[in-house]
C-alpha cells in the first residue's frame, strides 16, 4: 500500500482541498433534514475514491476512542468509512472491527439491525459520520447500538455543519469530534475561486 503523503497537517490540507473541490456545492439545496441551505456537502466522492478513504480514515482513527473495540456507522454514508478505518487500525496492528447498523431491521433471518462481527455486551464503540447536520442519523446509529448494549460516548464525523449536531450529541451525552467544519471548507472553497 502507498504510503499516506507527508504529515497529518499535509494530509489535512490535501483532505480540505478534495472535500472542497469534490464534495462541497453552493446554491440552493434541500438536506436530508427537511432544511433548506445555500450549502451541499456529498462526501462520497472523496470517500469512495481509494487515495480520499485512506486519508478521511488517516484522520478518524486518530480520534477513535482507545478503549474502542469497533467502528460502526449507518449505513449508507458510513459504510467505507467503518470499513477504511478498520483496514488502516488492522495495518497498524490495533485490532478494531466494523459494523454497519441498518436503517431499519433487516426484513428476514435474525432481523438484525447490526452487521459485522458483534463484540460483547459493554464493549465501547465509535460511531463513525460523513456529515452531521441535525445529528439525526448518527443518533439512529447511537440509540440501536445501546439497545444492543454497547457503550457509545463518541461520534467522529468528517464534516459538522454547525447547524444543531453538537448540541443533539451533547443532549445524548455524546461528544462529537469533526475532522472540518462546514465553515471551514466553505472558506476554503471560496478562496480557490477568488
């Protein structure tokens, strides 16, 4: 595997170049919350590219928790992040699974809602984000893996943006860690146009 370039602030700055280029759009826009913005942020195209996981995984495994024994995330924008995480923990030999917590029950078998290798009752786990607007989805993810009896108290999103996701995490007793903010790549975005 090719090494990831440089520093963490180089592999930050490359980061905020791709998710400004590639995943952030101006105009008018309505979000999965129902919100209507001037803002649109699609991480997919920086997270489903090989070089753009790697670095947003570079980036979440340094603030996955260490007492954490496994990633997981709703599935759909969180699927390679779970999944790139754990294959970057592996590579550096720190055993952390993925699992990805379903939309809804599964509709046959187990009816499960969690998918990947479960770990014990207990076990400490971080849920990975793309992007959090109202926290909705991440607190989905949260409330099922407690109901599993999993213990939650972190989120890692790549973009926050700022518009009531901090606070519904600290409502939920969880804190949540952004790699950028919105007003961060907006910024950086308007200075390659200017």
């Amino acid at each position: 595997m090719t090494p990831l370039p440089g520093s963490s602030d180089d592999r930050r700055r490359i980061l905020l170049e791709r998710l400004a280029t590639l995943a952030y759009r101006r105009g008018q826009f309505t979000l999965a919350s129902g919100r209507q913005s001037e803002h649109y942020v699609n991480c997919k195209p920086v997270s489903l590219s090989g070089s753009g996981l790697a670095l947003i995984s570079a980036g979440m495994l340094d603030h996955v928790e260490e007492a954490a024994v496994a990633v997981a995330g709703l599935t759909l924008g969180a699927d390679p992040l779970v999944s790139g995480v754990a294959v970057l923990a592996a590579q550096q030999e720190r055993a952390l699974d993925a699992l990805i917590v379903r939309k809804e029950a599964k509709g046959h078998g187990t009816g499960a809602w969690l998918e990947g290798p479960l770990p014990s009752a207990g076990a400490v786990i971080t849920v990975l984000e793309d992007v959090v607007t109202t926290g909705g989805s991440s607190l989905k993810a949260v409330h099922q893996l407690r109901d599993a009896g999993y213990r939650v108290q972190r989120v890692v999103t790549i973009v926050d943006r700022e518009e009531g996701g901090e606070d519904a995490m600290a409502a939920a007793g969880l804190e949540l860690v952004s790699l950028f903010r919105l007003s961060e790549i907006s910024a950086f975005a308007q200075g390659m146009t200017a």
